[in-house]
C-alpha cells in the first residue's frame, strides 16, 4: 500500500533544495556538463532522473529533425543520426534556467520512489511508450537506483506478451503490496537528503491542508494561500506528460482567450453578430444535451473518475504536459462545494491562464465530469 504525503510541502522542499544547489555550482560555473551532472548531488537516484529527464527532452528535439521531403528510414541516414546522438551525448551543456526545472523534479520524483511506487512506475516503465515491450522495461532499470530490485523483481514476472498497460500497472500494485520487504523505508532516505537540506518524516507525512488556488509554485513566496472548505486528503497519481513529439503543434491563439467555440456552430452562429458563445453557454449546452445515464451518474471525486487515458489527454492538452499542475487543478477543482464555483475556477482562471480557446472539446469533457461531481 502507497503512503499519504504532502505533496505541497515536497514541491515546496523540492523547489528549495534545487535553488540551494544550483546556488552553489553556479556560483562558480556558467554551465553544467556531463560529467557533472553524475555526480551533481550525493544521491545518484536524483542524479539519474535528471537524466533520465534530459534524454527525453533530447529524444523529442530529434524527433523534431524529421521532414517529410528526406528518408529518414534510410540505412545511412539513421547510422549518421546514430553517430550524431552518439557525439552529442558527450557534449551535455546546460545554464541554469534549463537545469534547474529538471533538478526540481528529479527531487521530488525520488521522494514518490518511495512514497508511491506504483506512480512511479507508472510514470518512469509505462509512460511515451508506444508499444510496451520487455526489453524497453529493463532498459528503463539502469535509471533506478532505488528499490531497483523491486522493480527489476517485478518485470521478471511478465511474460512477452504482456502489452496492456492497464493490466501490467494492476499487477504491480499486488507485486508491491506482496514485497513490502523489499521497499526502501522513507528514514533512510530523509537521512540522505537530511544532509543537503534538513527534512523529516513528520513533515512529509502530515495532513495536507485542502486548498482552492494554485500551489506555492504558482504564487510569490511567502504568500499565504487562501483557506478553503475541508475535503478528505487523498493519495496523488503522478504521470508524466505524453511525449511532446506526439502531440498537435499548438494553435494560434484567438483574440479573446476565454471564448470558445465548437466546430458545429460555426454553421449555427449569427451572421454579423460578432458574438461568440462563452464557456459558459457552450457547458449549458454540454449539460442539457448529456442524456447517456452513465455519463450523468454521480461521481463521488474527479481524481479517482479519470480514467488512465483521460488523465494522459488532460495533461497533455490543457496543462501543457506538466503532470503538476494537472493533479493540483484536480485537486482544487475536487475541494469545490458546489458546481458553479467549480465551473467558474475552470472557465476564468484555468481558462485564461493556459489559453484553452483551441481546446474546446477537452474543456466540454472535464466540465462533464465536474456536472456529475456536483449532480
């Protein structure tokens, strides 16, 4: 069974650890190479997440090198793409305002390993892939240095044809359950980073305030956040943003960030009115229209309806791939008393500050599911 935490105070300590050490290196360098990278901090997990992070970044800037006026499927072109990963590899150099950001993560990622294993594997063997494989989830094994045997012990027991993420991700969850033995105690590890940046127990475990606006990352620090009304604390899914190479290039922006209009009302819309339906009228008109009976039944919480593939969309399309901000949306969006208020957060302030005037469809299903939250 994964453990409760305060997912507000690990970003918080997070976010500070990281500004500490980058304070320190970049007190004396300009940049960051390879062979500091490995061994940027004492704990090799942070370390190998950051690159882990790192490769990913750099996979889809390749990803992006591809047109379709050349042959990419060329024998010699992927042998020269080959030697040219290869040669950039060796030349990792990164300022600060790029590193930063993925030192943070790398932090708060080594604290889930332990946490919450089942998110972190979810997160760092399942995620991108397009087709899961045996050899792509050891491969993943060399980024783990914690509770690796865990892990490794885990995918020994799938077989070849284990290719459904669902069914792989319920399996782990009984696997971890069964070898509670074999998971790192959190003491140990607050130990380590007790030694970079004082931290306990007491403080990671302890009850989460409910909140109604965005976390200390969104705020100045030292602002207060605004209390809101009591909800029951509940574990968090971390899941890491769909590769950006497979998403849709981002729309252009209309003038006006909080309309929005769908595509069937282009042909129904006034002609010379100048007037564009508001999120509002087009979520009364999602609303009246919905008369599926499991599509209007209740739901007790958006965080444990959204379905694996929903929560991948929602990430990807309205918070721009960063799994944070999704889960801290849900959460605010889940602590609401009543569906006005819910839906205001989504249309006014989500709305304009991630630009959702393009996203009209992915808007219509979150505003379903806050309908039957509140139904």
């Amino acid at each position: 069974m994964e453990d409760k935490y305060n997912q507000l105070h690990l970003e918080r300590y997070s976010k500070q650890l990281a500004n500490l050490l980058c304070d320190r290196h970049f007190a004396s360098y300009d940049t960051l190479n390879g062979p500091q990278l490995l061994g940027f901090t004492p704990i090799k997990q942070v370390n190998l997440f950051v690159i882990k992070e790192l490769l990913l970044k750099w996979h889809h800037e390749m990803a992006n090198l591809r047109s379709p006026y050349f042959d990419y499927e060329h024998e010699e072109v992927k042998e020269a793409l080959v030697n040219f990963m290869n040669v950039l590899s060796r030349k990792i150099l990164m300022k600060r305002n790029a590193f930063e950001p993925l030192l943070q993560k790398a932090i708060y990622d080594t604290f889930l390993v332990v946490l919450a294993p089942v998110d972190t594997f979810e997160e760092k063997f399942l995620r991108i892939q397009e087709e899961i494989t045996l050899p792509k989830l050891q491969e993943n094994l060399r980024y783990m240095e914690i509770d690796k045997q865990l892990f490794a012990g885990f995918i020994e027991t799938l077989s070849p044809s284990s290719r459904d993420r669902e069914y792989i991700l319920s399996r782990f969850k009984l696997y971890v359950n069964a070898k509670q033995e074999l998971r790192t105690p959190l003491q140990h590890l607050v130990e380590q980073f007790n030694t970079l940046l004082p931290i306990t127990e007491a403080e990671i475990r302890e009850e989460q305030a409910p909140k109604t606006t965005p976390s200390f990352l969104d705020r100045p620090e030292g602002t207060a956040a605004k209390p809101a009304p009591a909800a029951p604390v509940q574990e968090k899914d971390v899941v890491a943003p769909i590769h950006t190479a497979q998403r849709e290039a981002a729309a252009t922006p209309v003038a006006r960030p909080s309309m929005y209009k769908d595509e069937d009302d282009e042909e129904t819309e006034e002609v010379g009115s100048g007037v564009r339906p508001t999120l509002n009228d087009n979520f009364k008109k999602v609303a009246s229209s919905v008369a599926d009976a499991h599509s209007n039944r209740k739901i007790d919480s958006l965080k444990n309806s959204i379905s694996i593939n929903q929560r991948f969309s929602f990430i990807n399309e309205l918070f721009n791939g960063d799994n944070l901000t999704y889960y801290q949306a849900i959460q605010t969006l889940d602590d609401f008393r009543d569906v006005q208020s819910a839906t205001q957060y989504v249309t006014g302030t989500l709305a304009d500050k991630y630009d959702w005037s393009k996203k009209q469809e992915h808007v219509n299903k979150l505003l379903r599911l806050i309908e039957r939250k509140f139904a």
